[in-house]
C-alpha cells in the first residue's frame, strides 16, 4: 500500500536557504526562480521555471500542503482576465544512470519544454460544461525547467500556468500530451492555487509521444470512487480510459502500449527451431491453465496454434507500466548475469571434459562453496580463442579463475549433516520451502483415484502391519484417530508422467507416497516411503514399500528413497505450488483489475501494489524458465512434460476457494475449525511454522482489507450495484480462468463479506504465500543433496548389475543418482536469483516514498498505519517463537530459524521478507 509508514523519507544532503525553511511559505523566490517544496519529498527543494517578473509565478503559492482538496477556488490571485491563477507541477523521473545520448536528450527537452512545445496538460473539472455535455476544461503548455540542486537528480520538476474560471470548480482529471518524440515516465501532478490545498494526482506511468499514438493519457486525482460516485465531469473519463486499456484484441503489441487482454500458453515451444522443442497450447479442454497476458505475435510456421517466440535477451511485450524500473532491472540483469556465469562456464567445462559427469564425493559439493569451480589457464584460452565470447566476458573469465563460488546454503550453514537425518527431512515438510502439500492421513486403506484399467489396482502397498510395526505399540486406529499420521503423496499426479519422464535420457523417477508419523514427544518422522512405476504387462502391481532398517544396505536404500521423495516435492512445489498456483494464477487478477477497475475504484486502489512486476517477471518466466528446453525442462524431473503435469494440476485440484490459507490448512486436515481462534481454525501439529506464522499474516491482511471495503460498501446493495466490480469478478471467472468458469465453487460476489474474502484471498497469494514458497529457494535448495531436483536412477535391484556399484559404493551410487555438476550448478544459480531481493522491493505494510498520495482519505490511511503497526508486531511474535526451545521446528541445535514470513527484509538472498507483490 503506497502510505509511508512514520518516519519514512527519501533522504537529502542539501541545506535549505533560510527562506524557504519555513512551513508558512512552501515555495519562495530566489534570484527569479520559484522553489517549490517537493511533493514527493517536502525535504527536497525542487526549481520549477519561472521567467523573472512573471506575474502568474507570484500568485501561484500553495497555502498549506497537506491539508484535504475542498473543491473551491482561491478567493485571492485573481486575473484581470475573469480567473484564476493556478499553477500544475509535473514531477518527472528521470534515468538513475545517464550516458551521454540521454544526457544530450535531457538538453533537447528542456529546451522543447521551455519554449512550450513539449507538454500539454488539460484540466478537466468535476463539473459539466453545458455546452460539451463534459467536463469543463481549460489548457496549458509546461513552460521551462532548471536542475534542482539535489542528489535526487533524477527527479525533476516541470511547471504550468492556467487561467481558470470562477466557475470551474474543482478539477478531477487531467489530460497529458507528450509532444516530445519519446515517453518519459510522469510520477504526479500536483495543482496548487485551490482553496484546501494542493491537490494530488498520482500517474507513476510513463506518458508515451504523440508520435507513438495519438491519443493523450487521463490521469484522474488521488480520490476513490465507486462508479455510481463518479463526479459527472468525468464520467466519460472513466469509460474511456477502461476502453483504452482494453484495446481491440486485434494486432501485435507494441513496447509503447498500455493494454491488457488474455491469450493462452501458446508460446511455450519453438517448433519452427526444432520439432522437440513442440509444445502443447495450455489453455483448453485437453491442458487447462489460466490465462497469460496477450502479446498479439504472429504464430508460427509449423503450427498456426503456437504464437511465435521472441527469444532473449529481446523482451516479451508486457503493458508499458509493468515492465522493472531501472534499480529492479539492474538488480535482476546482475543476477540473470551471474547465472550466466555459472552455467556458462560448467557448460564449456562440460564440453571440454566430454561429458557432464556427476559429483564424484561430497567434497566436491563442498567445494562449490569453499573454493569454487576452478579453470585452468589453458581451459580459459581455448574457451575465449575458439566459442568467440564478447570483450566483456573475456575480462571477466581472465580475471581470475574462482568464478564459481556459491554461498553456503542456510540449511547446511549451521549444520553440514542435518539434510541426512530423518527429523530434518519431516521438518522440512512443515518449515522448508514447500510446506504446503503435508496432509493428514484420515482413512486407511489408501487408495489411488486414478483409472485402475490404466493405472493397475488402487489400492496401495502399505499394509497396516507394516505401518505399526513402525508406530512403537500404538494402533494404526488409534494413531489415526489421534491426528498422528500425515502424509506426503504424489502418487496420482505423478504416475500418469512417470513412463514418459522416464523415456527421457537420464531421468529415473517414481510415484512417491510418504507417510510421517507425529510422535507423542512432538517429533515429526517419517516411517514408510512407497515409490510405483505404472503397471507392465509382466507386472500390474509395480509398487514398492521401505522403512529406515538398521542394517547399513537398508540405510543407504532408505536415503535413496528419500531422495526421489525429495525430487518429487521439489518439481510439485516448482511447477505447482510455486508457478501454477501465485504466478499464473494471479496473472488474471491482475489484468481483469485493470481492464474493469478505474483507477480511481477502491478496490483498484487497494490492489494496486499487489501487482507490481507480476507480468513482467511472468513474461520473462515464459521465455527463460518455463518455456521448452528452458531451465526448468533441463533442470527438473519432469523435463519437457513439466508444464503439462502443472496443467494436469490446475484441472485436478486448483480451487480459488482453497487458496486461502485456513481452507488450505482444513482442507488437508492440517487444521480444525476452531470459531474461538482469531482466524477461525486451530493448528493440528501446534508446532507448524508455515501455517503458525502464516495465520497471523492471514488475519492482518484480513481486518485490514474487511476494515477498507467497510468503508466504501457500507450499504446493503453497493456491492452488487457496483457495475465495475460485477464486471471485474466476472471476467476473472469466465476469461482469466476460462477453463475452470463453470465450477460450483467460485464464491459469489453479493455482499461486502464476499468481497473481503475474495481480496484477502488475493493478496495473500501475492504476498505472503509466495514470499513462504520462494524466498527458501536457495536456502533450501542451494545444497544438492538435500532436495535434488531431479533423479537419474532407479533404486538398485538385486538381480541388476547396477546393485554391485551399490554394494561396493553406495555414496558413489547415491549421488551419480542425483543431478550432474552441470544440472546442479544450473540450478541452484537460478535458485540463488529467484531467492534474492531487489534494492527497491515493496514490503507489506510498507510503502514506496514516491507514490505517498494514493489515496486523500485520512481515515483509510490511518487503518492502514494500522495494518502496518500490526505486522510490526508480529515481527516480534515471530522472533519470539524462534527463540523458544519447545518449539523444535524453528530451534535447537543447527536448527536455521523459521523466517520466511517475517514481513520485512534488506536486499538479497535473506530467506525473510514478505514483499507486496510476486515480483521475482
């Protein structure tokens, strides 16, 4: 939410002139200039061009800044024309870091600017002209411009002179024409000269030329309004501007555009490059998904199905306004630079070497951390003489041969050896990066829902004797009736994909159920791992059970098992739980609010932050990560049916109504509906980091989002009346989630308190969800052995030759089982960017200094300071926890702290931190 929390500056080293420190005078004139107070930051004096002796100039002070807009014009600074003398303050941002092309632009602008032939503003009123049937308006140029003398030299300030009638009222909108030949990027308007104050309003959009479309841009002042509260002045204003964003549906997108439609997962594969690299459109009866943001590219030669695919480093169109700003795009340009390296330089290895070959010993892990990758001098040579790298890359690689040094991963930072035992792996399932697919196991037998013609007999290979065997004297019915047994089960997500992942060259799997067992000490372990091929003509039940055992074979197929458990959690929690269900699933959110949401609706307003980088970080996922023969394909089990299993999810289990976190949590038996709990529900393992901390989140988000639709929908009907709204939910349900629009579970949208879960839903996903399934990527996963990715073999069989190299070398076998050097450096460089955050993140309960005037109502702004002082608080509670010895989960000894959803962070690979927005 863009409220500064207390406190909250954009820092200056400049020293006011004594006349401008005081309140009484927020501007002030100095050798013929006018020093206005900047709006972004009161603390940094901005010159806004005013020719010496220019009348206007005098008259357009503002009386108090921070007081709200009344509507009325000043009785003073009159005009011996019949008006009044109102002055417009464009606040500009510039580039952080110039060359000198862009510095000669500024130069050209300026001058532009100066004489009046660069900006055009129109201020359009509340009221109606009678004889346009509009808004009343009236015109101006900006006129002139000088650098600020500030550290902040990248926002600058530009300034318009009207004559606005007695009559006019107070205005709502204001239209921008940019005459220049390029965009420039428009933070706020602010008018001063009406009674009340100055009034604000906010853009953070960048204002394209003339040039590139003819048509001005409609900025609308910091005031919500439900459609049937639009003054009549902007009334059409604000049909128009929806119209705008939603475009035609027709023609290719350009990099100026600001439009927002839908389009299928028809851009995945290449075939016009190769036939392997086909892909299915997801999107449809046979692969449902959710829909992506259009682009409009023509399709392909080989199949008129797939839109055609630009390829990096050339950018996928995303609305003008979606793309990074310049601190986020240089933070994830280093990293998308540093993860060249490291699968650069292991791929050349590779080639020299003949083939990628697997970690030899865990020493050669450790040194990925310790010493790094090193190359020798002659390797260095060949690389640059004959694959002709760039003159940037050739000084990087001569520079010095340790360029492949990893940071040690949280989870073996403080213990090298937890990954091997038992607790540490249950842990993880309620405390690592992907704690939310445990469940509890409340019927036995367990029985698979697949197609038993298909798939072979349904019922599993875990019988109850061997379950109780492992229960130390309890009874499996008591132990179930005692909320003691939970489970792991991919089984029938899986099994329909294990044959055709195991076709591919090296890449062995199985179905995996795990079963855990919750001990009376308060112990989470797990005691039975079931791993199923699909059924053979030799063999309709191909199904395996294992235990611990004691014995030093049984250990070593135990850990085996272990890891293909491993790799299937870590591909569920990539391709679904991370990707399908926060990614591509917000993605329809995002562009239904701005297709049917004015910018100047609440609930516009209340998502607006929650959507920051989302598409853009979605497009650059489509071409890099996700698409086929991306990382993910290379790097993962499933390989190059990686996003059909993730559709198979979407049309088997996603529910927008079980995205919010207590139905997840009762859902999975992992909670009870408990009505004297804050949120409704009471934990059935207390000690479950994930959903404890994750719960109070929840119900912050909650009061503060019931607390702000209260405001606004206080009457009986304003929610259904609210055309804007109606259109929105409905649009997300029938062309977001086309595939899934006729299901009974979509909540309805009648009542304030339909809506309050609804958006709660929403940005829980956005935030606090992701930052819990993302942030530990790297943490977690950074160490190979602990949640490989993928696995290259199956388990050794007496009868099979591979089961001597067992024998003789199990550590050996165990990790040529795991990815290679070249798929592990692969993906934990891409596991170490998706973890890191960016310099200019946006916290919850946080805000960005620049965009402070979202909103004029006080009374929202002291809710949400509310909100913010809520989340401080569990901070707190938070740390508290971590510190407490009972809870064996999140302390003890080499036990990393449980900090994913702690809500506030520095920049970085932290493992902490709850932004906004999935902005990574």
């Amino acid at each position: 939410m863009f409220a500064v929390k207390p406190g909250s500056t954009l820092k200056s080293n400049l020293s006011d002139n004594a006349f401008c420190r005081s309140p009484l005078f927020p501007s002030c004139n100095l050798n013929g200039f006018r020093y206005f107070r900047s709006r972004v930051n009161p603390n940094v004096r901005i010159q806004a061009v005013i020719s010496r002796g220019d009348k206007a100039a005098e008259n357009a002070t503002s009386p108090v800044e921070n007081q709200e807009t009344k509507g009325s014009l000043l009785s003073s600074g009159s005009s011996d024309s019949g008006g009044i003398q109102v002055r417009a303050a464009l606040t500009i941002r510039k580039k952080i870091k110039e060359n000198i092309i862009d510095k000669f632009d500024d130069k050209w602008e300026y001058f532009i600017n100066g004489i009046g032939q660069g900006i055009q503003i129109q201020l359009i009123s509340e009221e109606i002209d009678p004889e346009t049937n509009s808004g009343k308006s009236v015109k101006s140029f900006v006129r002139g411009w000088l650098p600020k003398p500030s550290n902040l030299s990248y926002i600058v300030e530009y300034a318009a002179d009207f004559t606005v009638p007695y009559d006019f009222g107070c205005p709502a909108a204001i239209l921008v024409t940019n005459l220049h030949g390029k965009e420039f990027y428009l933070l706020e308007i602010v008018i001063h000269g009406f009674d009340g104050g100055p009034i604000f309003f906010p853009a953070n959009t960048w204002i394209h030329s003339q040039n590139d479309n003819p048509q001005n841009r409609i900025i609308f002042k910091n005031q919500a309004y439900l459609p049937s509260q639009t003054p009549a002045g902007i009334k059409d204003l604000r049909q128009e501007d929806l119209l705008r964003i939603r475009g035609t549906g027709k023609g290719e997108r350009k990099k100026h555009d600001r439009i927002y439609d839908y389009a299928t997962y028809n851009d995945l594969g290449n075939p016009d490059k190769d036939e392997d690299l086909a892909r299915p459109v997801l999107g449809g009866d046979e692969w449902p998904y959710p829909r992506r943001c259009r682009t409009g590219r023509p399709p392909t030669i080989s199949d008129p199905l797939s839109e055609s695919r630009i390829e990096k480093p050339h950018p996928v169109y995303v609305p003008r306004d979606e793309t990074f700003e310049e601190t986020k795009q240089d933070t994830f340009s280093a990293g998308r630079l540093k993860a060249l390296f490291h699968n650069l330089i292991p791929s050349l290895a590779a080639t020299l070497s003949s083939s990628d070959i697997p970690f030899q010993c865990f020493s050669d892990i450790d040194k990925l951390y310790n010493e790094g990758v090193l190359l020798r001098e002659e390797e260095h040579r060949d690389m640059m003489d004959s694959l002709l790298l760039g003159k940037m890359m050739k000084q990087v690689l001569s520079a010095g041969e340790r360029l492949l040094k990893y940071e040690i991963p949280a989870v073996i930072k403080r213990d090298r050896f937890s990954w091997l035992r038992d607790n540490e792996f249950a842990r993880q399932t309620l405390a690592g990066v992907n704690p939310v697919n445990i469940e509890l196991l409340k019927e036995f037998p367990i029985c698979s829902k697949l197609d038993s013609s298909e798939y072979g007999p349904p019922e599993s290979a875990i019988t109850k004797e061997l379950l109780e065997h492992e229960l130390g004297g309890m009874s499996l019915e008591k132990a179930i009736e005692e909320k003691r047994l939970f489970m792991l089960d991919f089984h029938d997500m899986l099994l329909p994909f294990i044959k055709k992942m195991n076709s591919l060259s090296g890449r062995k799997a199985y179905a995996t159920r795990t079963i855990l067992f919750h001990t009376p000490t308060g112990i989470l372990r797990p005691i039975v791992i079931e791993l199923s091929l699909p059924p053979t003509p030799s063999s309709l039940r191909n199904k395996s059970v294992y235990t611990q055992g004691h014995d030093a074979t049984t250990h070593w197929i135990w850990k085996l098992a272990k890891a293909h458990v491993c790799s299937n959690d870590a591909g569920i929690h990539q391709l679904v739980n991370h990707w399908l269900r926060t990614h591509a699933c917000m993605e329809p959110y995002i562009i239904a609010t701005h297709r049917q949401l004015s910018t100047l609706h609440p609930v516009y307003k209340l998502l607006h932050p929650h959507m920051r980088y989302t598409l853009e970080i979605n497009a650059i996922a489509r071409q890099n990560l996700i698409n086929g023969g991306g990382i993910i394909e290379a790097s993962f089990s499933p390989g190059k049916y990686a996003m059909e299993l993730s559709s198979a999810a979407y049309k088997s289990m996603w529910r927008f109504d079980m995205e919010a976190l207590p139905a997840d949590l009762i859902r999975r038996g992992m909670a009870v509906q408990d009505p004297s709990m804050p949120c409704g529900v009471k934990l059935v393992i207390e000690d479950y980091p994930y959903a404890a901390d994750g719960l109070l989140i929840w119900t912050a988000i909650k009061e503060w989002v019931e607390s702000y639709v209260e405001k606004f929908y206080s009457d009986p009907n304003s929610v259904t009346s609210d055309d804007e709204l109606q259109a929105w939910w409905n649009e997300i349900k029938h062309k977001g989630h086309h595939d899934k629009r006729n299901e009974p579970w979509w909540p309805k949208l009648d009542t304030k308190e339909d809506l309050s879960g609804i958006l709660t839903t929403m940005i829980w996903v956005a935030s606090g969800q992701h930052a819990a399934i993302n942030f530990g990527q790297y943490p977690f996963g950074g160490y190979v052995p602990n949640r490989p990715t993928l696995t290259r073999k199956l388990l050794p069989q007496e009868n099979e030759p591979e089961y001597d190299k067992f024998i003789n070398n199990p550590q050996g076998f165990f990790l040529s089982s795991l990815p290679t050097q070249l798929q592990a450096t692969k993906v934990m460089a891409v596991q170490e960017t998706l973890s890191t955050h960016s310099p200019d993140e946006e916290y919850l309960g946080q805000a960005n200094p620049l965009h402070n005037h979202w909103i004029n109502d006080h009374e929202i702004l002291k809710l949400f300071n509310k909100f913010s002082a809520r989340l401080e608080e569990i901070e707190e509670i938070i740390n508290t926890r971590n510190k407490n010895i009972h809870l064996k989960n999140r302390s003890g000894a080499g036990i990393p702290p449980y900090e994913l959803l702690l809500p506030t962070s520095g920049a970085g690979v932290t493992g902490r931190g709850i932004p906004n927005s999935i902005s990574i």
